[in-house]
C-alpha cells in the first residue's frame, strides 16, 4: 500500500485543464497526489491543493506582489524557488514527481525535480523535450517526453500523451524493488576515461570481491557532476577518484569540465577516498577543427573523428596540481594521494604521444606542495594502468574505510 503522495507543478491559470486531467489519472491508478501551482497571471483554471500564493510566500513574497511587478519571468524565478524549498520540505512524503508544460513549465517542473533525490520518479511532459535537454535534466534522473502538441487544451493527442506520462510515473512508482536493503553492499564511487580503464576496472573487482558495489562514473563532465551530486546525496561510503581528468579542462578550457566544485562533495560529505592523478595528461576538444587556434602546435592527438585531445604542459600541469591539492588539503576523512610516477594515462607510456616526464614532475611537485598534512602522499615507481598501482588504490581505499569506521563507532561510545 503506498502512502506517499505523487507531486504536480505546473501552471494552473494557463494549463488547469490538463492538470486536472492528469490527477484523475493518477487518482485511477490508486495513488494520492498534491497539486502545487506556479501560475503567474492568471486565476488557476482547477482548484490545487498548493496555491501559488502559498508558494510565493515560502519565498517571502506574495501572488499579488509578483503580478504588480509586471514580469512574468521574475515572477516565475520566485515561484520556482519556493516551489523547490516546498518540495525539498516534503520529499520524505513524496512517491514521484509529474509536470507538463512549455517553457515556463519546464524550467520550474525540472528545477523541482532537480532539487530531489536521485531514485525518486520524475517525469517531465514537455514541448521542449526533442531539442537541447541537458539545461533541464543537469545531473538528475528526470524522464523527459516530448508532448508532440502544444499543452494546451484537451484533445486526441494531448490525452494519449498525458496519459502516457501518467502512466510512466504511476508506473515507476508502484514498481516493487526485489532488492533486500539489509543485504544491500556499501557503495564505493569511482571515476574512469577509456585510457585509465584497465586501472579501474582492476579496483573496482578487488573492492567487490571484498564485499563492495562500486559504481563507476564516466569522466565527462557531467559524469563528473553526477558523481558529486550523488556523493552529496548520501549514497557512497567511499571514493575512489582515480580519474581526475576533468580539472584539466576546467583549468585549460576543455570542453568536459565539471566545473570548479569538482572533488568538493566527497571532502564535506567527509567519506574516505583514495585519489590519483588518472589522465590529468589531457584535455578535451571536439574535432581537430574546433581545437583553439592558439594551442594548433601543441601536441595533439585525434581520439576518435570527434574528439581531439591536447597534451597538458608543465605550466598547466603545475596549475592543476595546485587546484586539486588546495580541495584535498581540507579532507577531514581519511584520503590518500597515489601518485602513478611511471605515467598517468595509456597515452603516458614509452611510445605514445602523450610521454612528458617535465610535465608529470610539475604536476608531481605541486600536488605535493598543495596537498597539506591531512592527506597521505604515497608514490609508486608504477604506471596508472599497472596491476600493483590498481592493487595498492583497492587496500588503501579498504584501509582508509575501516579506519573512518573505526573512528565513527569511537565517536559514538
């Protein structure tokens, strides 16, 4: 029996009618649901459980104060911060997420959803779902579908397409999980690129063997960005955060930067970690064509027909260094620094493009000037991709573990 309630946003003086019709659906299905309403204008076209009124003075504000101002997109701002405090105060009660709208309801329905924990349903029902996503969906597991039609008005399309997103949602939620919680492995965060696989790939079956899950983020970007969100979520009692290639392209102007809170989700959720220097050779362009005209004589090296990679210098390496060490030094957690001094990616190898022991000792020599006392340095006369670097990343990961638990249950007698 689910108690919990499906959450609707949406604007209802534009899109009543068909927020109606989406909670009588849902309501044939057997589950209970709130209606919340950010519409700016106009009266709501149904009535909600939620008013915008309501929801503007989360905020500090007020309906009328909002329509004064004239501006429906201001408006909309402060309906959308409010809704998301409102949802945020009520996510242990909620079984899903639903929206339906253009523009204005897919900004406010996917900050909603966003602001939720990753696992609970979100579905999006959105004009804009065949375009550009990636603004509304950031690192978030929100289910977008195209509406086809506009959203506005009931008809023969517009029926199926609601009921299909219904149906979806209402689907997702009463699905019954077959895993047991109590049986459930501790979760182990870890950070991977095509050239530090073998690597990972080795720590990641030596920390299931030993009785973990480890869940393997792709150095991306976004997969960096999805692997800090859910550090911060409370999923992972550990990182392994070997490829911390996307500093690169945050410091040199690559196009798979995770941005500059990359490494800080671990250090304040305070989770143990192991961390290596995994092709911090490299930075990331698109085909040949769109690598800057300024770095055209830099070593570069064609990935693929759509991705170039550019080799990291001395000066660049030395900076990067200095940005991830600064993070490190403010872990309170136990982590350990593994430095590979035999070569940092498969292309850092005898023969390969990407061999530049200047470059690596910059890197070397800043991430132990920046580090501080709190992190252990440890070096191996050892290549990222060989099996003792992976070996000694899954014993002191599981090290640095049982030490942290050590110290929580000293805490708690």
């Amino acid at each position: 029996m689910i108690s919990k309630k499906i959450l609707l946003v949406g604007t209802l003086d534009t899109k009543g009618m068909e927020y109606a019709y989406a909670r009588e659906l849902i309501q044939s299905w057997g589950l209970p649901c709130i209606l919340m309403d950010v519409g700016v204008m106009g009266d709501p076209q149904c009535e909600p459980d939620i008013s915008a009124d309501e929801v503007a003075r989360v905020v500090g504000s007020s309906l009328s104060t909002l329509r004064e101002s004239g501006s429906r997109s201001h408006a909309l701002d402060v309906l959308t911060q409010g809704a998301v405090e409102l949802a945020g105060n009520t996510a242990p009660q909620l079984a899903g997420v639903l929206a339906l709208g253009g523009s204005g309801g897919t900004a406010v329905g996917t900050a909603v959803m966003r602001s939720l924990p990753i696992g609970l349903p979100k579905v999006m029902l959105s004009t804009l779902a065949s375009g550009n996503i990636a603004p509304y969906v950031g690192e978030s597991d929100i289910a977008m579908m195209y509406s086809v039609v506009d959203i506005a008005g009931l008809n023969q399309i517009s029926r199926v397409t609601i009921s299909n997103a219904v149906g979806a949602l209402c689907g997702m939620v009463k699905q019954e999980t077959s895993e047991n919680a109590s049986a459930l492995r501790p979760l182990i965060a870890a950070s991977m690129f095509g050239v530090t696989t073998p690597c990972v790939t080795m720590v990641r079956d030596l920390l299931e063997a030993s009785g973990y899950e480890v869940v393997v983020f792709h150095a991306t970007g976004s997969g960096g960005r999805a692997m800090e969100k859910l550090i911060a979520d409370g999923f992972f009692k550990g990182a392994a955060d070997i490829t911390t290639t996307e500093w690169c392209d945050e410091v040199v102007g690559g196009v798979l930067s995770a941005g500059p809170r990359r490494l800080e989700a671990a250090i304040t959720a305070r989770i143990p970690q192991v961390v290596s220097c995994g092709a911090l050779d490299m930075v990331n362009y698109w085909a040949l064509e769109t690598v800057p005209a300024k770095f055209r004589r830099r070593t570069l090296h064609p990935h693929n027909a759509n991705v170039t990679l550019m080799r990291t210098s001395a000066e660049e390496c030395a900076q990067i260094g200095r940005e991830i060490g600064i993070r490190l030094s403010q872990a309170r957690a136990p982590v350990t620094l593994l430095i590979p001094l035999k070569g940092i990616s498969m292309l850092d190898a005898p023969d390969q493009p990407f061999l530049d022991s200047t470059a690596n000792q910059a890197l070397f020599a800043s991430l132990r000037a920046n580090c501080g006392s709190s992190v252990n340095v440890k070096e191996y006369e050892l290549h990222i991709n060989d099996p003792g670097f992976a070996e000694a990343l899954a014993k002191e990961l599981m090290h640095n573990l049982h030490q942290e638990h050590s110290r929580s249950n000293h805490r708690r007698n």
